[in-house]
C-alpha cells in the first residue's frame, strides 16, 4: 500500500479519535460525571481495534475499507467479512490483555452496542453518540463514509434534551476548531 494512503487512513483516524474525545468530555461533563477525563480517555481510545488491524493487517484493512464503501455497509459489517470478528471485540480483547480499566473496556467493546453495557452504560451511550456526531459532522474518518443511527437506548440512557443536544453541538465546534487552531 502506499505509504500516503496508510498515512491518510491513519490521520483520519486519529481526527475521529481526537474529536470524539473532546465531545465525550463536553457530554460527561454536562452529565455531570466527575471522571470525566477517563470518559475523554475511552473516547480517544474507541476504535483502538482499527489501528491494530489496520497497522497488522493493512492491505486486507484497506480492502475491507473498499468494500464497506462500495457495497454500502458499516465498517462493522465489513470487518465480519474479511476477519470474522470486528474492530469493537478486537479493541477490547487487547484492553483486557492490557489490563485497561473495566469502564474503558466496556466502553470500547460496547460503543456500537450501548444497550449491552452493564458496567458503563452512560460512558457507552456518550461515546457512542460522540462517534456519530463526529461522522455526522464529517471529522476525520471512521473507516467508512456512513453516518449510522443512534442507538435509541443512547439517548434514553443520557436523558439529553434537545437543547441540550444543540449546545452540546456548538460546544464541540468550538473544541474543534480550537484543536485545529492548535495543530496549524
Ligand atoms: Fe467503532
Ligand atoms: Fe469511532
């Protein structure tokens, strides 16, 4: 694989972590969590599981890219056809082997099911919602081009307004552009 193309994928990468992040520390502390750091933590760390199979397996990663776009699926769907497991499960077996905390475990193994959270359904729900306000707003790249639903139990779990939903919106457009100003 090209060398600009593996470094694209992983900046986009990183874009969607790093925006996730900042999201998930403006909704948990709306929530009013006090740790909400580790909740910024979980969010950087998501999609961990990409990187490692995107750094171990690129050629296949990038294939499976393709098709995800191409066949309009999710990544998610696309990762079960090419490696029979998915991002989510690979991300969290290596947090446990790393001994990670059990909420950033879960998080990261539940951030496209939050309804299966039993330890940090509300870090869950708000990373999850994080993931999709970041594909929804077109920071970074997730691995595929599509915006999926939320969850409903999310939402219901987070108990947002929708004015609180707009302010979260407008708080995150300005971390981000302060974290763009940063990187120039
Ligand atoms: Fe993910
Ligand atoms: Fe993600």
């Amino acid at each position: 694989m090209r060398h600009d193309t593996m470094q694209n994928t992983m900046l986009g990468l990183w874009e969607h972590s790093l925006g996730c992040a900042l999201t998930s520390r403006l909704m948990a502390k709306r929530k009013g969590l006090k740790d909400y750091d580790d909740v910024y933590a979980a969010g950087l760390l998501h999609d961990i599981g990409k990187i490692i199979l995107f750094l171990e397996f690129p050629k296949e990663y990038k294939e499976t890219m393709n098709e995800a776009e191409f066949k309009e699926i999710t990544i998610v769907e696309a990762e079960r056809d090419h490696f029979v497991t998915n991002h989510a499960d690979i991300g969290s077996w290596l947090a446990e082997k790393w001994l990670f905390p059990r909420n950033l475990i879960e998080v990261i193994k539940y951030h496209h099911k939050p309804h299966l959270s039993k330890n940090a359904p509300i870090e869950t729900a708000i990373v999850h919602l994080a993931d999709i306000f970041m594909r929804a707003n077109g920071v970074g790249f997730a691995g595929d081009p599509f915006v999926p639903a939320v969850n409903p139990v999310a939402f219901e779990t987070l108990k947002l307004s929708e004015t609180d939903i707009k302010e979260i919106l407008e708080e995150m457009e300005d971390s981000l552009e302060v974290t763009e100003e940063l990187s120039l």
